[in-house]
C-alpha cells in the first residue's frame, strides 16, 4: 500500500471502465468498496483528504447497537446495530473487544426502568449478544467504578457493548477492500462528474492533491458516501443547493485513566441536554463524552467550542470523584455526524441513526446517514442499489463473516502493538532492516521508528499528521506529546518519501496548526 504503488495500478487499470467509482474514504465508502470488490466488481475508492480523515476517526470508540435508541422507539435499527456489532467483532478481533458497562443508579424507578430496558436490549441482540445484563449492588457498583459519586448511589445495572479503534479499523478495511481487488485512493479528490448525452453519470474527474494532477475516469455507477460532505457532490450532479444532511457536531475530551482506575466504562443515561454521557477506557486513557450541536458549516477539522467542553466536564462532575478540571484534559476532538435532514427545529439527538439512500435523476446513488457500527450493512445496501441501476443480476453479497485485514484471534490489550493484528510481526522485522527500527520515540504509546515507515510503505501515510492521527492515535491521546514528537516522524518520513528540509518544517508548522484544535487552553 505504497501511494505511489496504487496510483500507477490506478492508471494501468484505467483504460475501461469501472463498475463502481465511490466516492469518500471513511466508514461508509470503505464498506462499500469492500463490498463491491467481493462481488468482483471492478472499483475504485477515491478519499479527498486521508482515510477517515474526518467523522469517522473522531467518535466515542464504540461499536454499539444504541441503548438510547431503543428509547426513541427505534427499534429496528437497534436490531439491526446488534446483528452488526456481534459481526464486526468476530471479523476484527483485534481491533474490537467486548466492554462492560456500568449504569450508576440512584433511584429505584431508574434501576427498574434501566433493567428492563436493556434485556430488551440483550434480547434484540440474540445469538450474537456480547454479555447478559444484570443488575448489580452498591458495593459491586464501587468496585468496578472506584471514583463514582458514591452519595445516594443505590446500585448500578452492568451491560455490555462493543469498542474498536475507528482509524485503525478504516486503514485496514482499505487494506482488505485492495486485497479483494478493488483500488483506493487517499488524497484523491472528485472535483467534476461526467454525464452522457442522456445526462446520465458515466465518469468523474478527480485531482491528486500531492501533485496537482487531474485524472478522468470513466464509470457505471457513482456511489456519494462523503458523509457530511454529500450535498457537495449532490450540487456537482444537480446544481441545487437542496440539503440533504444536518451536520451535529460531538465533542470529546482525554483524561487520564486515575479518574476512572477501571476497564469498565460509566454510561450516565440522561443529561441536563437529554443526551447520554460515556466515560470509556481507551488506550490507557479515558473518553469523556459526547455533545450533540447543530453546526451549519461542514468542516475537516471542526472545532470544539467552549460550551461543549464545560458540558462535559460539569456532568462528569456530578458521578466523578475527584472529577476532572480543564487543566486534567490531554486532547480535546471534535467530530461531525452526516445525520438525514430533517424538519427544521428538530433536535440532533432525535433525528435517528438509521441509514437512508438517495438515488438522483442522474444516477447518483448518495447514502446518507448511518452509523459506524452498520457500515458493512450500508455497504450491502448501497451495492444493492446499484445493481439494480446497472441492471445486472443480483450478486450474493460475501462480507458477513469475512475476516478484515489484519485478523489475529487472543489479542494481549497489554501489548502495545496489539491494534496491528497479524502485521505486528512484520513491523518487528522491518525494525531490524532500518537504522534504530526499534527506537521508541514516545514511551506515552510505545510508538518505534518502524511503525512511520510502515506506515508509510504499508499504510498509504504521506504527512505526519497522517501518522500522529491515524495511523497511530496519539494526537488524540495526548496533543502536548503529539507535537513533541512531530520533528523525529517529520524526519523519518522526509527520507522514505523523498522530501527535503523545506517539507520537514512545513510539515511540522502545518501539524502544529491543526494540533491546536486539539489543544484546550487553560
């Protein structure tokens, strides 16, 4: 997975048509390119920015089936989440694992109302469930969350869901959809799409924005999974500014693992905004969060305000002890939910999370909506779609039990390479070919020289950001450590990508820039 690899597998492929071109690179599109290319579809995956760039590296870690859905009375989709969840992690066992939960209670009704709930939950969930919920006592309730508010608490009831790391699970369904034969393009950007003398879609026009290079290529079906980016490429087709989406914007913040010396997460079922709060053990870290904001104006990197941070931080002060204060926070993220557009005054959290797909005069097939944890279903319907656009027979769809690039069985979460599954071998021995391969540039994460340059050989990085953010996590960790260590990955990319001095220090003034947002100044 060599950049310069695929594109030039690119261009000798590019000589006939293409069945699908999809255009987008996080969770969406990658399903769906995976799910084409197992039905030997000839396709192709183009990303404007880096794989999971945006919405789908900045969530609260969880593949879930959506306890407060069930609430809202949405049931279906709750099923349909469970079914995945169970998949997801029998596919990914080494980017996934099974979480236990803990509701704190202080009210009778709550520990009725919250125990029934999640039966029903468990009992959606079927053959596939990760756990049986129960209700537990107040000490049990104290030992497994050490720091919770212990005043008036009467008990908690203990559940189980899923967590993954979302980049890591994005770069290796990209993996996975090449070693199925699709093709798949980072920093690739759609900027025209073609139509025939019947306006129908039959190409698309995209830029390499390393190098300024246009492209054209010619296509049976155009698939738009941009996420919160659609009504982008649905004004390219139609011209229309009609809006499809109603970006929400939710808010995370990084702590350390004292204000919850736990491996089980606190869900806090109900806020002062009717939302739920996480506090979620991630990498030797916990996640506080989430926020549900309209935003008006999509963006890659949007920006946490004020109020979303004191949100969080204030209902944590209500179950934590000692709570967290701005001054405890290593990194604050921020991402954008591409939910449907819906009826104005509408609040975000009551829009659902189900998937919805809009097919355009010309052929454009956009899927709008969704949720991580349904990718692969939403990658089934969408290719359903599509054929039936093409006009081919139905093909079996083969992704229900396919195992994802990486696929390793046992995983010691101790171990801290455990997210490279099957690839950590391969790491090790690259360390031994390089000048101090085995150099570790930050004891934070346990991060070696070796893993920049498989990322960048193996993994399709071309800036350091790229490495800090996604292909390992530590922007997100801890922002301070991030920017500490940007130089030294600055350097070791320079050499295996060819860049002199000039790019070193552009790339580490531009990772500073964008590392800001991640900053919360105290």
């Amino acid at each position: 997975m060599l950049r310069t690899e695929i594109l030039k597998n690119f261009e000798d492929q590019n000589q006939t048509t293409w069945d699908f071109v999809i255009i987008g690179g996080g969770a969406t599109g990658l399903g769906t390119a995976i799910e084409a290319a197992t039905r030997g579809y000839k396709t192709l995956l183009l990303e404007q920015s880096d794989f999971a760039k945006s919405t789908s590296s900045k969530s609260t870690k969880l593949v879930h089936g959506g306890v407060r859905y069930l609430a809202q009375g949405y049931v279906d989709l709750v099923r349909e989440a469970c079914k995945e969840r169970g998949l997801l992690l029998q596919n990914a066992p080494h980017l996934t694992k099974n979480l236990s939960f803990v509701i704190p209670i202080y009210t009778w009704r709550d520990k009725l109302l919250y125990t029934v709930g999640l039966k029903f939950y468990d009992l959606l969930a079927g053959k596939l469930s990760l756990g049986k919920s129960v209700p537990i006592s107040k000490s049990e309730t104290i030992k497994r969350l050490p720091t919770i508010k212990k005043e008036g608490l009467k008990g908690g009831i203990l559940y189980h869901d899923g967590q993954f790391d979302d980049s890591r699970l994005a770069l290796n369904m990209a993996q996975t959809a090449i070693e199925n034969g699709a093709t798949v393009l980072n920093y690739a950007k759609v900027i025209k799409l073609k139509k025939d003398a019947n306006g129908k879609l039959n190409g698309v026009i995209f830029q390499d924005t390393e190098t300024g290079k246009e492209f054209e290529t010619k296509t049976k079906v155009i698939v738009n999974a941009t996420g919160v980016f659609a009504d982008d490429i649905n004004k390219m087709d139609h011209g229309t500014d009609d809006k499809t989406i109603s970006p929400s914007q939710g808010v995370h913040i990084m702590i350390d693992k004292k204000f919850c010396p736990t491996d089980s997460a606190i869900m806090i079922p109900k806020t002062s905004d009717g939302r739920v709060l996480f506090a979620v053990p991630w990498h030797n870290k916990i996640i506080l969060g989430t926020t549900d904001t309209p935003v008006k104006q999509e963006s890659l990197e949007p920006k946490p305000t004020e109020q979303e941070i004191n949100f969080i931080l204030e209902t944590a002060r209500g179950y934590m002890n000692p709570a967290p204060t701005r001054k405890d926070i290593l990194s604050v993220f921020a991402g954008l939910r591409p939910l449907a557009a819906t009826k104005e005054g509408a609040k975000t959290k009551e829009v659902s999370r189900s998937h919805k797909i809009i097919t355009s005069k010309s052929g454009l097939v956009s899927i709008i909506g969704g949720k991580w944890t349904t990718y692969r279903k939403m990658g089934e319907d969408v290719v359903e779609k599509a054929e039936e656009i093409m006009k081919v027979p139905h093909k079996k769809s083969n992704t229900e039990h396919l195992k994802i690039h990486g696929y390793r069985k046992d995983i010691d979460y101790k171990d801290p390479m455990y997210y490279y599954g099957t690839d950590k071998e391969k790491i090790l021995e690259l360390s031994k070919e390089i000048e101090n391969g085995n150099e570790i540039i930050s004891k934070e994460q346990n991060i070696i020289k070796a893993q920049i340059v498989w990322a960048v050989k193996k993994e399709m990085a071309i800036n350091i950001e790229d490495f800090l953010s996604r292909r390992t996590r530590l922007l997100l960790l801890n922002q301070k450590e991030a920017v500490r260590i940007a130089p030294i990955v600055a350097e070791v990319m320079a050499k295996e990508l060819g860049k002199d001095e000039v790019w070193q220090k552009n790339q580490i003034e531009s990772f500073k820039n964008i590392a800001e947002i991640y900053h919360t100044h105290i």
